[in-house]
C-alpha cells in the first residue's frame, strides 16, 4: 500500500481522485480549506485509509501535516496539487495588489505542496510523484480570468523546472491541463444559464462534442501517479476533450 496526499480532495475533481486513489488500495490525505467538504470523511467505506486535513494549503504547516499523516498509513508516494480558487478579474477593474494577491492565492498551494513532498520525498529516498492540476487556460485564456490564467501558467512552469530539478532523485512532476468539468461548480455556472444553451456552446469548444467527467480527471492522475508513467515526467497532458487544439474554422464563419 501506498500514500497520497489530494489538496482539494473534498468536492469535485479532487474527490474523484480521491476516490480513485482508494479503490486501488491506497492510502490518502484530503486537504480541504473548507470543513463542510470533508463531511464525507468519516462515514467513507475505506475510512481506514483515508483522512482529512482542514486548513490552507499553502501554508507549510497544513501540508506538512498532511504529509504526516499520509506517511503514518503507508509510505507517501504521491501528491497532487488540486486547490484552486476561481474568481475574475482584470488589469482595468482591479487594483495590481488585487490581482497579485489572486494570482498568489492559486500559485502557492502549488509551490507549498510541490515543496513538501519533494522534501518528504528526498528524505525517505524513495522518489515519488507530483501531478498538478492545471487549465487549457494556461495556453488559451477565456476574458476576464487573468488571474486565474496567469497562475495556471506558472503553475506549468513549475511542473517543468521541478521535474528537471528533482529527476535525478527518481522524483517526476507533471500535470494536467484540464477542460470543462462536470462538477458542483460546473453545476451552478449552468443553472443561472439556459442549460440547453450551455450544451451547446460546450460541444462547440470541446471536439469530443461534451464536457468531461471528474472521474476522467481522476483516471488521467492515477495513471502519472502509477508505475506505469515510470518515464514520464515534466508533461503537461491535456484532459480536455481537444479544446486547447480547437481553433475557429474561419470557413465557418
């Protein structure tokens, strides 16, 4: 058996993880700034295997703990870096500190966890693995979500310049670039929309005609998480349904 710890392990893409972590027979530390999202925690069927972490997690004590407490289950070989913080803004609307502080607020969860677990990592001298959760808006921006964008982009950054890093000490980080996801968040930008509008214009920018499912997140994670990506490391792969290659057709316009 081994341990993960999921930062945003509580609701959406990060329960699904979380989920799937467990039914391979891991061991797994969810991270939730909120504690109504771990309310699940107790009352899971592998409650032996998992636990919950409420706090921030960019702060070193919160992970630290979390590594901790992965590590008492069973050896910690993987982390992902899943906290996120949604919100719009822009250059002509807000304040430069406002905008830093938002581009922060994502960026550090990631540099902390990354942090973390390559030091947990480097001390049992066992390698490990680091998948961060990105957005196909580091490379292709939607308006008004600079902030949002900005620290996707670093945070590939970061996945690259850690796996050079930190390689030869059998530690690989990579990421994924994710779409639109069916989750609760997903959920509430629907319902204050015409729904059969949304579909539409989601099967419009996703090729595979649909937004994806937690669950394929999930499924993409536990694969860089696995043996099986042995010699994969410094990726950024795409869970996206295609929308980050799908480009206006300037004949259909």
């Amino acid at each position: 058996m081994r341990s993960f710890v999921v930062t945003g392990g509580g609701r959406g893409v990060g329960r699904a993880i979380v989920d799937r972590l467990l039914a391979e027979g891991d061991a797994v530390v969810a991270v939730e700034l909120d504690a109504r999202a771990l309310g699940w925690v107790a009352e899971h069927p592998d409650y032996g295997r998992l636990s919950g972490v409420r706090g921030d997690a960019s702060l070193e004590e919160v992970a630290e703990t979390a590594a901790g407490l992965a590590a008492g289950m069973a050896p910690l070989a993987g982390w992902v870096n899943n906290a996120a913080l949604f919100r719009d803004a822009s250059l002509d609307s807000e304040d430069a500190a406002t905008i830093l502080d938002l581009i922060t607020t994502n960026l550090a969860a990631a540099v902390t966890g990354c942090a973390v677990a390559v030091k947990h990592f480097l001390g049992a001298g066992t390698g490990g693995a680091i998948v961060n959760v990105s957005s196909h808006q580091a490379q292709r921006p939607v308006r008004g979500a600079l902030p949002y964008a900005t620290a996707k982009a670093a945070i590939e950054g970061l996945t690259r310049a850690a796996a050079v890093d930190h390689g030869p000490a059998g530690i690989r980080v990579n990421a994924v670039a994710l779409g639109s996801i069916r989750t609760e968040r997903y959920a509430q930008f629907v319902a204050d929309r015409d729904a059969g509008e949304v579909a539409a214009q989601m099967a419009e920018l996703h090729p595979l005609g649909r937004v994806g499912l937690a669950t394929e997140v999930a499924d993409a994670v536990a694969y860089l998480l696995s043996d099986a990506a042995s010699f994969v490391t410094g990726a950024v792969l795409p869970v996206d349904g295609g929308r980050a290659v799908r480009g206006p057709d300037p004949e259909a316009i």
